[in-house]
C-alpha cells in the first residue's frame, strides 16, 4: 500500500470522527436549555418576541379575539324556548273506563241439594245443552241427577220412621180407649207422626224414584254451570247459578285520579267494546270507598239493562266530567320532576319556575293550579326541560 493511499485513509478517519463528536456536542447542549427552566423561558420570551415583531399588531388582534369568545360564550348560555299564551277556563273531558258484564247480586239464586247426587245431564230442555247465559223460563229443565246410596238410604228411613209412627199412634189411641194411657202419651204419638210425615213429605218431593229433575222456579238466565255431567256433587254443593233480576251490572274500573270526579247517581254512556253499535245511558249505582286490591283501579258499578250484554262482556264507560275554571296549557308546557310538576313562564328575559297541580288532561291541554300566574303570561313549551330558574333565555321569533 502506497503512503498516498494511507494518507486518504486516515484523513477519512479522522473527519467521521470529527463529524460525530459535534453531533454529540449538539444534542447536549439542547437537553441542558431543556433542562434549565430560565433558559427555557427565555427562549419561549425571544420566540414571542421574534413572532411580534414578524406580526405587528398581534397584541390587539389576540385582545379582540378574547373577547369575541366571551360574547359567544355569553350568547350559548341564552336558552332558545318558545312560548304559548295560557287561557283560563272550563275544561270539559271525558272520563274512562273498562268493565265487564255480571249479573246483580241480590238476584243470584243457587241450585243446591240437601244429599249427595251423580250429575245425569245437564239441560234447558230435554237433549239441549245449558250454556252460560240462556235464557230460561219458570219450569225449564236445569239438570238431571242420579240419587246417591246414601240418599236413597236416608229416603227410605225417613219413609219407615213415618210408617213406624203411624202404627205408634194408632196403638196410642187403642190404649187410651182401654184406659191404659194418658192422653198426654197419645198427644206424643201425634207429634211424633207429625215429624214423620214431614220428614218423609220431604224427602217425596226431592225423590222421586232413582233419580231427580231439576227444574227453573222461575224465569232468568243462567249464570254458571259449577258442575258436569258423571261429577258427584256433595250435600249442599252449587250445581247451577241463575240471575232472576230485571237487570244486570257491569263494574267499571277507572283511574285513581279519577275517583274523585265519580258520583253516585251520575249518567254515564256504556258501550259493548266488540260491537261499538250497542250503546246506552245508565247510571252509577255504587261506588266502593277504597281502590280495588287487584286493579289497583276506582271501581264504579253501574246498572245495564237485562241481557243487552252477555255476560262477560267487555264494555267501556265514558263519563263526561266539568272542571272548574282554572289555568289551561298545552300538555307540553308540563315538566315533570322528582318535586312535582312545573311550568315555566319569561320575565325579563329570564325563565320562572312555577309549581303547578294537575286538575285534568285531555289530549292536547291540561287544566292547572299553580301561583304566580297571570292573564297576560306565556309558558314555555319548546326548551322548557333545560331551564331552571332564573336562566336568561331568548324566546324564539323575539328580536
């Protein structure tokens, strides 16, 4: 290797060496203003030095920006609302509610047995079904039962007590003409076949044979069919239930905030709900004084002409209710909050709560009680649930 080309070498050497060692120099130098907070600052002071005096006028320029973004920021703290003026008047609603059809109460007559019985059939006329609301007339056909053993047992005791007290009177008789008892012994004898006969009158009537027809004792319709044909029917157990009134009821449920508007006495339209065309007037006959522990709901029972509606049916009750005069506002203007009910008016440009009471609804209005309100007032029905008391607004179409 020539000393020319050593010589190159070394100078290439040497200069990356150079190169390295003030790159180095460099990047310490910039972490130690880093590091230093004066030199930091004075730094960032001849930066916003340097960009004044490259921009003059930035100073008042930057002022008037500040203060736009107030008056901005002032102007998005004006709520938006819109306004509707109140009215003060009667308001007139109709008041709802829903029933079914039954029977009254006081005209419900039960069939029962006094014995134990085997359902044969059950019939408003021989080979016709009973259904759940026929008619009936006195002396049709309810049901046809089969006397149990034990009946027919009791049947024929009573049968042989009446004949044992006849043979007991009959011999009393013969020993007092004999002078061989009182006649206080014949007048026992006496009451003894009276108590026969009765018994076993009774059981004649109830049985004739093994089995026994049960008949309508007078004109109705059928309520219920509490029992099926082969089914044994204990002593004293329903069999049939018939309604014998000249009308029926039917019990409506309406809204607890309702039960106050709802009188004895006051009419009121009841309509079938399947079929709208069947409608009457009535009246409210009985108002019960607490809410109904299932529904929850006000009941009120009316009275409804007998057989318009089958028993069962559901109708609808619509009563027409006045309030008094009082403060009328669109629904909307009605905030709800976990204190109650408000309504917001502007005064001043400000937005004033009031506590408001519901007295009525209808679809589009409600009817209130709440203090501060006057004639000329408008409540707020647009932006009303972002407002609280006090808070500038600006109604909307206003300059």
């Amino acid at each position: 290797m020539t000393p020319l080309r050593l010589a190159l070498i070394a100078a290439v050497f040497s200069l990356g060496f150079l190169v390295g060692w003030v790159t180095s120099d460099a990047r310490r130098g910039v972490a130690a203003r880093h590091d230093d907070p004066a030199e930091a600052k004075d730094a960032k002071g001849s930066k916003e030095t340097n960009e004044t005096k490259e921009t003059p006028g930035a100073s008042a320029n930057g002022q008037s920006t500040t203060e736009d973004g107030a008056d901005e920021a002032r102007i998005e703290a004006v709520s938006r609302v819109g306004v509707v003026a109140i009215r003060r008047e009667s308001m007139h609603r109709v008041v709802i509610g829903y029933g079914t059809v039954a029977p009254a109460p006081r005209s419900l007559r039960t069939v029962t047995l006094p014995f134990e019985c085997r359902v044969v059939r059950i019939s408003t006329a021989v080979g016709v079904a009973v259904a759940g609301g026929s008619d009936l007339a006195a002396g049709t056909e309810l049901a046809e039962v089969a006397i149990s053993q034990d009946a027919q047992s009791a049947r024929a005791e009573a049968l042989s007590t009446q004949a044992e007290a006849r043979v007991e009177l009959a011999q009393a008789q013969r020993r007092v003409e004999l002078h061989l008892a009182t006649a206080q012994d014949l007048q026992q004898a006496k009451a003894a076949l009276a108590l026969a006969d009765i018994k076993a009158k009774a059981w004649a009537q109830r049985i004739d044979g093994d089995t026994l027809v049960i008949r309508a004792v007078s004109a109705g319709t059928v309520v219920k069919i509490a029992a099926q044909p082969g089914q044994v029917v204990p002593a004293g157990t329903e069999i049939i239930e018939i309604s014998e009134g000249d009308d029926d009821e039917a019990r409506l449920g309406f809204e607890p905030s309702d039960m106050a508007r709802l009188s004895v006495g006051a009419t009121i339209k009841v309509i079938d709900v399947r079929r709208p065309e069947v409608t009457f007037e009535t009246v409210i006959r009985y108002i019960p004084a607490v809410l109904d522990p299932d529904t929850r709901l006000a009941d009120a029972v009316v009275a409804l002409p007998k057989a318009r509606i089958p028993f069962g049916g559901l109708v609808r009750g619509e009563l027409q209710v006045t309030v008094p005069e009082s403060w009328v506002v669109p629904r909307q203007a009605l905030v709800s909050t976990d204190d109650g009910v408000r309504v917001f008016t502007v005064v001043d440009g400000k937005a004033v709560a009031h506590a408001a009471t519901v007295l009525a609804n209808t679809e589009a209005d409600a009817a209130i009680e709440a203090e501060g309100l006057g004639a000329a007032d408008q409540v707020v029905v647009l932006g009303n649930y972002q407002l609280a008391d006090g808070m500038p607004v600006q109604i909307s179409g206003a300059p």
